[in-house]
C-alpha cells in the first residue's frame, strides 16, 4: 500500500509539472533553445539609395533558419517636419529609404503563413530580425513598438513578470525579434510594458569591451533574466586585434571561441559573433562590404565560420549569405547525414 501510495504520488507530481509549467527551457522547441543549432546572420540586410536592394532576397534564397538583420534610423523631413523610421545603415538619410514594414515584414509574409500553416513548431523561429538601432530617441522606440504590435501573432513572446529575473517561459512563434543592449531600448520595450503583458522584443546583456580578452564572467556577468537572452559580440572578444590583423588561426584562438559559446550557454543566452568575411577588395566595393570585417580571403573567413559552426555558436553574421549558409549546411549535413532536425 505504501509503494501504491508513492507511486501515485510521483504521478500526481509529474502531472503538477506539466500543469504549472516545468523550468522554461525544457518547455522550449528544440530549435530554439540557446546551443541548438547555428543559424546565418545577414549581416547589414538594407539597401542602400539605389543600390543593393537585393539584400533580403539573398538572405532569404538561403532558407530557413535565418536572422536578418536590419538598421533603423528615425528620418525627419526637413519641409513638412513629419518624421518617421526607415530602414537605414545611418544618416544621411533621403526619406526615400523603405520602412521596415515594407522592406522585411511584408517580405517575409510567405515565410510565416507557409509555417503557421505546416504548424512544425520544433523548428521555430524561422527567422530572427535583428534589430540594430541608429537612433533611440522616445518616438523612435514607440513607432518601432507599434510596428512590432501590428504583427504581434508572428512573434515569439514571453510574459512580462514582476520581477525582471523571473525568466517567464517563450511563447515559441515563428518570428523572434532580438535587438540592442541599450537601457533607451530596455526602458521602452521592457519598463513601459505592464506586467502580465507581452514582451515583443528581447535585449541582449551587457558586454564589458573594455578588455576584448578578458574572461567571459568579466565580459558579460550577468546571466538571462526575463528581457535579456542573447549575447552580441564583435569578433575582437576571439581575435582581439581584429578582422583585418587576425593573423592565422590557431587551436588557443579555438579554445577561446568554445569557452565564449560555452559560457553563454550555461547563462541561457543565445550567442552572436559579427562580422566574418573573407573577400577581394573588388568584391568589397561591389557589394558594399566593410573591409574592418574582412579577413582577407574567403579560406580565412571559412577557417572562422567552420570553428564557429564547431564551437556551437547560435549566430554568425556575415555579408557573404550564401556561401556560410552553404558552409552550415554542409556541416550538420556531416553530422546528421539522415538530414534529421
């Protein structure tokens, strides 16, 4: 009777975890937990005046999973006075520049009714936007706010607790927003937002850049909370002398990248790295790329990107889309030839 008891008991408690909700990352989708999988970051996806307006259609060639990131600047036209956000790498700005609206949301509507009509939740999100703001003044961050709201049933949320280390579990949808580390940023998308609402947006953590090599616990102390769950880092907290002086790779450059990913992880925080490229100096001026990112020649931005893919790194930005989307794929080809998720 007693062994009866117990047993009944332990299915009384299994059942209390499933109605009250065991700890949140064990109630996520495979795919989007921190570690799981590497997805290609599109680095700077905006047009630029008349150039370059293929960016997103490139990135989204790819397939999915994809983040894409894109630069919002707040535009005031000089005649009229109206202002408003457009999608822009920086001032000067025209007004001519598309809105985020146009330019990714409307693009990307094939993407989220196709996944919301196949339902396969374990590969959700999709797609990552990765905002990365010009300018953060009030009306800026509540017009962003606004625009987010409009497509609110994309988005992956998460409750908005009464205490900001109360990580309350991710309402997994095939969109998922991340942006900046800013506290302008936090105050609109996270303080403004009564608790017991929705979080839209997700911040990333704190990274001390005062010593590129210093250990991760001083780079970014602070673990996930309920706002903060990524970690965005330039590529200087591995190479801390940069793209362009990086020098060969080595296995202590390696060991450096795993404890970065690593640490990240057992924070619960997706990990970022920007940017890898590897290209000519024509290829740069044609398309548009930075060369403070640029490693020189595609073997050397491949030697990263494999390490990355490697060390269990959740995004890596680039402006050569297709070739590390390729360089992803082919590696969980290598260790999943089934083609299982």
């Amino acid at each position: 009777m007693n062994l009866f008891r117990k047993y009944i008991g332990s299915l009384l408690f299994a059942g209390a975890l499933l109605v009250c909700g065991a700890p949140a990352k064990s109630q996520l989708p495979a795919a989007a937990q921190p570690g799981a999988r590497t997805v290609m970051d599109a680095h700077n996806c905006y047009p630029y005046f008349e150039w370059w307006y293929d960016r997103i259609d490139r990135a989204l060639s790819t397939g999915t999973p994809l983040a894409i990131e894109q630069d919002l600047l707040w535009h005031t036209d000089a005649k009229t006075g109206r202002s408003w956000s457009v999608v822009s790498h920086g001032a000067p700005s025209t007004g001519n520049e598309p809105t985020l609206k146009q330019y990714f949301f409307e693009r990307i509507r094939p993407f989220m009714e196709k996944a919301f009509r196949e339902g396969n939740r374990g590969d959700w999100p999709i797609i990552t936007l990765n905002l990365d703001l010009k300018s953060e003044g009030p009306q800026h961050l509540a017009e962003i706010w606004q625009t987010l709201s409009t497509y609110a049933g994309w988005l992956t949320t998460a409750e908005k607790t009464n205490d900001i280390q109360k990580v309350s579990p991710l309402d997994v949808k095939p969109l998922l927003v991340l942006t900046g580390e800013s506290d302008a940023q936090k105050t609109a998308f996270y303080d403004q937002v009564p608790v017991g609402r929705r979080l839209l947006v997700f911040g990333a953590v704190k990274t001390n850049t005062k010593d590129w090599t210093a250990a991760p616990e001083a780079l970014a102390p602070n673990p996930a909370d309920n706002y903060h769950r990524w970690w965005n880092n330039s590529w200087k907290v591995v190479e801390s002398a940069g793209q362009e002086n990086a020098g060969e790779w080595t296995s202590a450059k390696e060991a450096r990248l795993v404890a970065l990913v690593r640490y990240a992880h057992r924070q619960n925080l997706w990990i970022r790295f920007y940017t890898l490229d590897g290209a000519t100096r024509q290829e740069l001026s044609a398309h548009g790329w930075f060369k403070t990112y640029d490693f020189g020649s595609r073997e050397a931005a491949s030697e990263r990107w494999s390490a990355a893919i490697r060390a269990g790194a959740d995004y890596i930005a680039s402006d050569q889309y297709e070739d590390l989307a390729e360089a992803i794929r082919k590696s969980h080809a290598a260790h999943d030839p089934a083609g299982n998720q």
